[in-house]
C-alpha cells in the first residue's frame, strides 16, 4: 500500500504548471519533489484516487482507468458514488465521519463499481487530505482488486477442505525426505498426530528392510516424474507393518523447479487379504478340479491293471504270456507313476529357503535328462554364468527347470537344439523401480506354441500334449515362481522356417521367499 505518500493527494494533476525558470530555487524544489510524487502516483498498480468531503472526485490515475474504466475527463468532477453499490452507500456516510475525525481507514475490503457494472472486489486504504492549515479538506484512496485473489483464496481453503476431508492419508515432504504436511487420514492411519510427525523423515514411516525405496524415489521426483498406484508396505506409529498403495506427485514453485512431493496413501491391507483368500479359494477349488482329472487319469490305468493281472494269473502255465501281460503292466504303473509325480508337484516344499547356485541347479538338471537328450538327438548349448547365489526353496526351483527342460524335450521329437544360459541382469519391476536378480532362459528348436494356446499354457489342466501330460506342470511352475517373488514368460513361433520356444524364468536376488 501507498498510505505514507497520501499527502501528495493536494496535487492538482490537471492546473497549468508555472515554468521553472520563473521560480526560486526553493519553488523549483518543491516542483521537483511534486513530480516525482506525481510520476509514482501515475505508475502504481494501485488506483489512486482522491476527493473532496462532499464526495466529488478530484484525481485519477490511469491504475484507477485500467480497474475502474473510467478516463479522467469521464470521472473527475463525479460522486465518488457512481463507483459504489447503492447497497453500500451507508458505507460512505461512515468512511466521511470517520475522515472528518482525522481518522485512516486501512486495507478495508468491500465491493466497487466498474464503468460497465461489474461489481470488483477491492481492498481499500482512505486517508484524510489536509491544507496548509491541517484542516481536512478531502480524502485519498488507494484501492487494489482483490478478486483473483479472493478467488485464489477461495480455491485454497476449497483444496484444504477436500485434503482434511479425505480418507485417503496426503503428506507432503521437501526433496530430503522431511514431511511438510499432514492430514487428518493420515494421523489416524498412522497412529501419529501433526505435532508428532510434521518436520521428521519419512522414513520414520518406511520398515527399515524397505528404505533402499526412498532414494529411488526422491530421483524420480526430482527428475519431474509421477509414481503412481505403488503397492509396497509402510509403518504404523505402534510397530504394526500395512500394505498401502501410493501415488507421489512432484510439487514445483511459481517457476516451475520440483521442491518437495505430495503422496497419497491408501491402506490396501484389507484389499489385498481378500484377494490372497480369493486365490486360496481358487487353489482350493483347483485342487479339487484337479483330483477329479487324477482319479479320472488313475483309474483307467488301474482298470488295466487289474486286468492284466488276471490275465497273468490265468495264464500261469504259459510263462512267455505272463511275461507279456507283467511287461504291459509296467507301462501302466510308468503312467500312474508319472500322474503321481506331477500331482506331487502341486504341494509346496516345506523346507526353509537355503542359498543356491542356479547355475549348479541348471548343470544338475542337464546331467538327469542327458541320457534322454542324447536318445532324442538333442544338441545342448548352455552358457551358465557363475550369478550370486539366491535364497530359495532349492526342491521348488528344481522341479520348474526340470519342467521345462522335459517341455522342450517333447517339443523336439525329431531332434534339434537346446539352449539354457542364466546371467544377472537389472531391470524395471512394475512400479518402475530398478531390481537386479538372475534371467533363467531356455530355449528350443522345437515345433512351438500356436498364438491362441499361447495364452492358455499357465492355465491349470490345459495341456497340449494329449493322454501324455497333466496340464498342471506350467501352472505350478508360475505358482512357484511368483512365489519367489520372480517372473515367468513364454515366446513361441510356429513359422516353419524359424519355429520355436523360448522360455524365461527371473528370480530378484533379493527377495525372500514367501
């Protein structure tokens, strides 16, 4: 506000000056002060107005044209009320009283006329104007529009309302991890108040397993990007561990540069139970499919069994009838033999995750099926890179190469190629946070996967391979995998010039399995 220049307000802007070489020094003094005064007044943002105690304008500089749209020749020598209200005019009756007293009316918000009946709402500062004699002989008024930021106002009390209100936890921290900020949500998801958290670190939040997350964050944000619907796991104030979705937003200053970040945080606990009860049920309900499709596959070949026994009994004087009858016997135990194993596969191993080396794991998976490969004309090319060992459940694991090699050996009845290779590599997990582990690929020559099985193979019972599979070995080997917090994916082409399957299983080295 410009209330410490009101007395220049005596200035009449529009009288004809006297030339300064017709003055004194201490007139042209004077004169000089005057139009400094004047040159301040006509370059303010603030309209500048003056008047005189019977409410009649004076003066108006060209602030007061851009806010009001009055020019000086259409106001000056008007009421001072053809910028008001009607409704307000008592308002006028009061600020002259007040003047009249020598008082200052200062930042005094109300609402004004513009030339086209736009009502404006400005803050005003009047002052009493005073001559030679300290009488008051007018008024200044000094008005600024205060409408945008009234409605700025508005907008952040409107924003601070939805924050308060919300249900989902908003906290705001600078770019080195201290909250700024706290809401009502997050007090009662966290157990903390404002007082207690606000100027702390975030990782007070974060288990101390999970802290390698905030640094990765922090390079996000600082580098403009948006986190969106992360799940990772945060801390109550009490100890307790929950399951939460975050979306963290870069905040910027008015020119642009990122100095803190908003999170939103929901508590998935509840969500991600149910759906952990949901894949259970349908384990369960897969099991029981699945001892369905068992007893069905068992029983036929008990059936022959069965008979082939009689047979064999009956037969007992003729010992090379028996031997024929014990020999196609023995095919049919092989074949429950196998239903067996598979089935077997289904139950997770027991025993505690131990530190292992895939590549060893590998090497004894090709050194069980090497008699087959080389019966089956399979040429083998592993590269098997000595990776940092993984803790795992070793049987788990064991069972999943041993799959997928047998895969690829069906798939290449006529012979072909083998190649398994594992290496550590580090990629992106889906939150987009960089994690390192060991890439496990096998491939194959083999006849390949038409793309409308592709997507079924992981399926439970879906098989390809007739009366000689299950249709559960991939399904489970995708339970364990996930289960070591690791990932399994197929490529497949059936072209007949380059056909093929190449699978792919990445373990993360750091990751515990559950």
């Amino acid at each position: 506000m410009l209330s410490s220049v009101t007395e220049v307000f005596v200035l009449d802007f529009t009288r004809e000056r006297t030339p300064a070489h017709s003055l004194g020094t201490s007139a042209v003094l004077d004169q000089s002060y005057n139009s400094l005064l004047e040159a301040i007044i006509r370059s303010s943002d603030d309209a500048i107005i003056t008047k005189d105690l019977e409410g009649t304008i004076t003066s108006w500089n060209p602030a007061a044209t851009a806010i009001f749209g009055y020019q000086p020749e259409e106001i000056i020598g008007q009421s001072v009320l053809r910028l008001i209200p009607e409704r307000l005019y008592p308002e006028e009756d009061e600020a002259v009283r007040r003047l009249k007293a020598g008082q200052q009316i200062a930042h005094y918000e109300t609402t004004r006329l513009t030339k086209s009946g736009e009502e404006l709402h400005v803050s005003l500062t009047i002052s009493p104007l005073k001559n030679e004699k300290g009488e008051i002989v007018g008024a200044s008024k000094i008005a600024r529009s205060i409408g945008q930021q009234r409605q700025l106002d508005h907008a952040r009390l409107q924003l601070a309302s939805i924050v308060e209100s919300s249900d989902d936890a908003i906290v705001s921290k600078d770019l080195n991890g201290i909250i700024l900020s706290w809401n009502r949500a997050a007090e009662r998801l966290f157990g903390y108040t404002e007082q207690e958290i606000v100027g702390r670190s975030v990782l007070t939040l974060i288990p101390e397993d999970l802290h390698s997350e905030e640094p990765v964050i922090l390079s996000k944000l600082k580098a403009g990007e948006r986190i969106e619907h992360f799940e990772t796991t945060r801390l109550r104030k009490n100890g307790q561990r929950f399951e939460a979705s975050l979306t963290i937003s870069p905040i910027r200053d008015a020119s642009g540069n990122v100095v803190g970040a908003s999170k939103i945080l929901r508590d998935i606990s509840s969500r991600k139970q149910l759906e952990r009860s949901l894949v259970q049920a349908e384990k369960i309900a897969a099991t029981g499919r699945m001892a369905a499709t068992i007893a069905h596959e068992i029983n036929n070949p008990l059936e022959g069994l069965l008979n082939l026994i009689y047979l064999a009994k009956a037969s007992a004087s003729s010992p090379e009838e028996v031997v024929s009858y014990l020999s196609t016997a023995e095919g049919e135990l092989a074949r429950v033999s196998h239903i067996a194993q598979q089935t077997l596969g289904f139950y997770r191993e027991q025993g505690r995750p131990v530190s292992t080396s895939l590549a060893d794991l590998l090497r004894e998976v090709l050194a069980i099926y090497g008699p087959k490969l080389k019966y089956s004309d399979i040429q083998v090319h592993s590269h098997l890179e000595e990776v940092p060992p993984i803790v795992l459940r070793k049987g788990e694991i064991m069972q999943v190469l041993s799959n997928l090699v047998a895969n690829a050996i069906y798939a290449m009845p006529g012979g072909g190629q083998l190649s398994v290779s594992v290496r550590t590599i580090r990629r992106e997990d889906a939150a987009g946070f960089p994690t390192q582990g060991s890439l496990i690929e096998i491939k194959d020559t083999g006849t390949g996967i038409t793309p409308e099985n592709l997507p079924k193979i992981f399926d439970p019972f879906f098989t390809t391979r007739g009366t000689v599979g299950t249709g559960i070995g991939l399904w489970i080997a995708r339970q364990f995998i996930e289960g070591h917090g690791g990932t399994i994916d197929v490529k497949s082409r059936v072209d007949p010039s380059s056909h093929g399957t190449a699978m792919s299983v990445f373990l993360p080295s750091q990751n515990i399995p559950n």
